[in-house]
C-alpha cells in the first residue's frame, strides 16, 4: 500500500513549519512561503479560536497532522474516544500527512505526556502493528510512524529499531516518518550507530523530521535530549544530507516547539532544510 | 524472566509516578539511572501544562512555589486523556484542601476563574442569541421563554475581589494592594471570538443568569433576584454580552 501524500508528493523539495501559538496570528496576516504547516493533533481538539485560524490557513497551505497522543505502543490498545476525536479532526481538516510515534504514553486509563520507550520484541510488535491497524482503519487512510528519541533500552529487545519499524510497515502498511534528529539523539544515547537507520526500506518513509536538541550531563554522563528548542545541529544536518543522499527528498519539518525564535529564523530553518539533496546542493549542507 | 509488555507498562507507570520498580529498573539499558529522565520529563511537562491554564493562581504564588504545587497534584491526579487543554478540572478543589489556602484563602477561587477562562476559551463558538433573533417573540410570550448559556459561559462568585485580585496579578499591572475585606463578586466568564473575559455582574443579575442556566423561564429566573429586580435590563445586558442561546 502507497502511503498517501496528498498534495505533498514525496520527492518535493519542501519543508513546512509547526504552527505554534505564539507564531499564529503572524501566519494568518501574512501567510508566509512555506512548504506546508504542521499541527499537534492534541492542540486542536478542544475547540480553540486557533482551530478557526487553522481553518482558514487551509486554503493556501498543505496541512500535516501530527499526533502525539494515540499510544500507538499501549498493550492495553487505543483510548477510542480520543481515536474518535482525532479521526473527526482528520476529516475536517483534510491533511496531506497525520503521523504519530513509536512509542506509548498510557496505561490502565492514565495518560503520561510523553513518549515513553518500547522493548523492541515479537510480542510489542503485534501490539503496535494491531493498533496502527486500528488507527488507519478509524482513519481510512494510512499513517506514518515516527522513530522515537530513546533515553534507554531494554534487555528484553531482541530486534533492533530499524528492523522493528520496517517490520511494522511491512504489515500494517503503514509509512515511516523519518526523524533525523531522534537517530542522532538515540544512537548518542544508547551507544548505537546512526548509520543503521539507513538500512530502513526507502519507499516507506514519507516525511522527514529535523530538530535542534540539547546536551545534559547526568552524574558525568553526556545525555542528549530531544527539547526541539533550538536550531538544528550540524552533526543532525550532515546526517540528514546522508539521508537524502540514501533515500531521496521527502517532505520535511523543522520542529521547533520551546525557545521559539523569531518566524522569520524558524523560516530560515526550514528553508534550508528544503535546499538539501538539490543537484549541486547535497554538498553543501 | 523479562516483564511481559503489560507488567512493563504498569512498573514503567508506577515509576513515573514516584514509586520505584526494581523488575523494571533490572531491565533497564545502560543503567536504572535513565528512568528518571521520563520521571522528570512527565512531571516538568505537566507542571508546565498546568502552568499555562492556571495562570493566574502562578502569578499570585510565583513559579517556583507553583511547581511544587503541581507537582503534588500531579501524582494524585494524572491526565486520563491527551488533550492537556482539559488537564485540571481537580486542581481548584486540591488548591482549596491546601495547606496553600491556609494563608491565601482566596487562592481556590483563582483557580476557579482560571478553570472557567480556559474551558471558555475552548468551547465551541454555538450559536449566540443576538436581539433580532427575539423581534418575532411577542412581548406577553417573553417572560415564559427558557433559554440557555452559550457553551463556555459560567458563574463564578467569591466572597473575595476575585476581579482585582486577578488584573492585579496580570504581567506588567501596578504593584497597588489589593483590599481583601472589600467585598466579594459575581462575575460571568464568557467566550468572545478572540479570547475568553468576565464581567462583574450584580447579585440579582447572577442569580438570573443561574436561573437561565437551570432552565427556568426567564420569570421564573427573574423571580431569583432581590426585590425590585429589573428583569429587562439583566436581559438586556445578558442579551448584549452575547452569553444567551437557544434552548438544544
């Protein structure tokens, strides 16, 4: 099954931008280039006058819907009245994109705000694959599934992350939303090589995702940690040049959501993004 | 033996939420140390979403001490659902049991009023009663019509100046002391298009509004005044702010 794309049509060199609160008035008046406009799915589905701007950007931009609530890894299975309440977004908003992550953020009824880590077994894969299922049969379309930035691993895992999520696409047919700066971050952090993500199958993946992170040390220990709070660093660039180099362009997301800077520095960001794997600009970036 | 995936989500919950899980820290690559990352994450984030719909209850307290505040709550009251906009509706009620509230007695009805804004800021805009909706109700029908709040609109009275102790805590207001012993208020939180206010309504005119809001003809409603209670000009000004719908 081909991932729909929408109008974003993987290839393009385009990169979007999240719409953030303290960003929307400024987007409404002046409706900047960009690729296209990306949302957290939680953020706008409790009616908001931000719901009737989005509303009305979606004449001139493509929409990417990004949830960070389904808990695609819950073994418990889907909340559906959240199910219900993104899928009735997702008709009314008609995005190019709705992804979600590799991970899991409730259990017995309580929901943790984050994104919590999987073991990579048999057992969370058929979980995680009869989820996505749900989701994208709820939806009627298919969905992306992004890699996660992990803190830790478990002895348990008996696969590793890449051959987890091409396993996943192989049988729930969905995409992958390929986050460059979760690979560095993950691989940083659990003393793995970046490398091994670009064994992933290529048409899978629909979307890129690139973020600054931040450097923490814990007890001596340097952690990387994903805040998406500033820009993108030049190791996670020159990543994302081999990832374009390996798999082609894909619509891409300069994620920015603390520290926000200045639209125009958030612009510039995703401006360069959209110049990588360019004939004669792979190079360059 | 490794956790099954079901034991591993409820140890991992556990642990967030303050109690330590041997069995899952044993599965834990490279060290049991790495849990406390997701701990931290979960509360800070939290804490942070609770910061951005109360406000006000932080500007009274200031940050640091809000922090613990929630943070308390937060172990006793985690989400049940993702939307954090909706994240808090027990945070008054915590407030009020507080040791918090020994010395800021007024501090729950803050959180009230902070609660209110925000449900309001994010109810549905619904259909509004406007005067002309009205023109074709004659005059004689007008005292047995029930009538609804608009989504969002609710009543939150205090026998403190919840209205000054709210606009002096805004960024940027004047440090001028706010007389606790002046009096208490009736105010009505209402969603505008942009945003979310209240308004100072009089005793009668809350009383009123309850009444609308239990469905009670608007006579009967009237009824729920003081003495001399004006019916058409509360049902005017009710009218005029736009907190008026039809009956669903």
């Amino acid at each position: 099954m081909q991932p729909v794309a929408g109008q974003l049509i993987v290839g393009q060199p385009v990169a979007g931008i999240g719409l953030r609160a303290p960003h929307l008035a400024e987007i409404v008046r002046e409706r900047p280039a960009t690729g296209f406009l990306e949302i957290h799915a939680e953020n706008y589905l409790a009616g908001s006058p931000a719901l009737q701007a989005l509303e009305s950007l979606r004449s001139d931009y493509a929409l990417s819907i990004h949830a960070v609530g389904l808990s695609l890894g819950s073994v418990e299975g889907l909340d559906e009245a959240h199910l219900a309440r993104v899928a009735a977004l997702v008709k009314r908003v008609e995005p190019a994109l709705v992804s979600d992550h590799l991970s899991w953020s409730s259990v017995d009824g309580r929901y943790f705000n984050d994104l919590l880590p999987l073991p990579y077994t048999e057992e969370s894969l058929a979980v995680v694959v009869r989820n996505v299922q749900h989701v994208q049969e709820a939806l009627g379309r298919t969905i992306s599934v992004e890699n996660p930035s992990c803190y830790l691993a478990f002895a348990q895992s008996t696969i590793s992350e890449p051959e987890f999520l091409a396993e996943l696409s192989r049988r729930s047919g969905c995409g992958l939303l390929l986050d460059v700066n979760n690979i560095a971050v993950t691989a940083h952090n659990l003393g793995l090589v970046a490398n091994d993500w670009l064994d992933l199958p290529g048409e899978a993946i629909t979307q890129y995702h690139l973020a600054g992170h931040a450097a923490n040390d814990a007890d001596g220990e340097r952690i990387l940690i994903d805040d998406h709070g500033s820009r993108v660093s030049d190791g996670v660039w020159s990543l994302f040049a081999e990832v374009v180099e390996r798999f082609g362009r894909r619509p891409t997301l300069v994620e920015w959501d603390t520290d926000l800077p200045a639209l125009p520095v958030l612009l510039e960001e995703a401006a360069r993004a959209a110049s990588v794997g360019g004939r004669g600009a792979a190079r360059a970036a | 033996m490794p956790l099954a995936l079901r034991d591993l989500q409820r140890a991992f919950a556990a642990h967030l939420a303050g109690d330590d899980q041997p069995a899952l820290a044993a599965e834990v690559r490279p060290g049991a140390a790495r849990l406390g990352i997701h701990r931290h994450h979960v509360l800070d984030s939290l804490a942070s979403a609770l910061a951005a719909t109360f406000p006000t209850v932080q500007a009274v307290v200031g940050a640091d001490y809000f922090r613990g505040l929630a943070r308390a709550f937060i172990g006793g009251s985690l989400p049940v659902q993702p939307v954090l906009a909706e994240y808090g509706a027990d945070f008054p009620a915590f407030v009020a049991g507080h040791d918090v509230s020994r010395g800021l007695p007024y501090l729950a009805d803050v959180a009230r009023l902070d609660w209110a804004l925000n449900l309001a800021f994010h109810a549905p805009a619904g259909d509004r009663l406007v005067a002309a909706d009205l023109a074709t109700v004659p005059a004689d029908r007008l005292p047995a019509l029930r009538l609804a709040l608009a989504p969002g609109t609710a009543l939150v009275g205090s026998p403190y100046p919840l209205d000054r102790i709210w606009r002096a805590s805004q960024p940027g207001a004047p440090a001028d002391p706010v007389d606790l012993a002046s009096g208490g208020v009736h105010l009505l939180v209402l969603r505008r298009p942009d945003d979310a206010v209240f308004v100072a309504l009089s005793a009668g005119e809350a009383a009123f509004a309850r009444g609308i809001a239990e469905g009670l003809s608007l006579e009967d409603a009237a009824g729920r005044g003081a003495s001399g209670f004006d019916l058409s000009a509360a049902f005017a000004r009710l009218l005029g702010l736009g907190v008026l719908a039809a009956v669903q």
